[in-house]
C-alpha cells in the first residue's frame, strides 16, 4: 500500500477539518488540499520507481 494510508482527498479533508478550530480559514484549506496533493504525487512517484538519489539530483541541478 505504500508508506502512507491511502484515503481519498474527502476523506482527508474532512479528517483534517474535524481536527481544526471553527475560525479555520480557506487559505489553511487550500494549503492543506494542496500539500496532500503533492505527497500523493510523491507517493505514486515512488512506487514507480520516478527517484533520484541525492548525487543524481545535485547532478540535474548543476545543469
């Protein structure tokens, strides 16, 4: 399954949502629904084998 728990982007922002005050603001949302997003992508990245190791990736930014 991976290194996270997978769930679906409802699922975690209600989790999240139940776990913030009532004065959350959108801004905290947004940046919640996007982190999420990109641990998602990472995640899948991962599992498809799409990583560098660290000399790789000083490589690619030398370029």
């Amino acid at each position: 399954m991976g290194l996270f728990i997978m769930q679906t982007l409802k699922e975690s922002v209600i989790r999240f949502l139940k776990n913030q005050s009532d004065d959350v603001n959108a801004e905290d949302i947004i940046e919640f629904v996007i982190m999420n997003q990109k641990l998602a992508e990472g995640e899948k990245d991962l599992q498809e084998g799409r990583i560098y190791t660290h000399d790789q990736a000083k490589e690619i930014l030398k370029r």
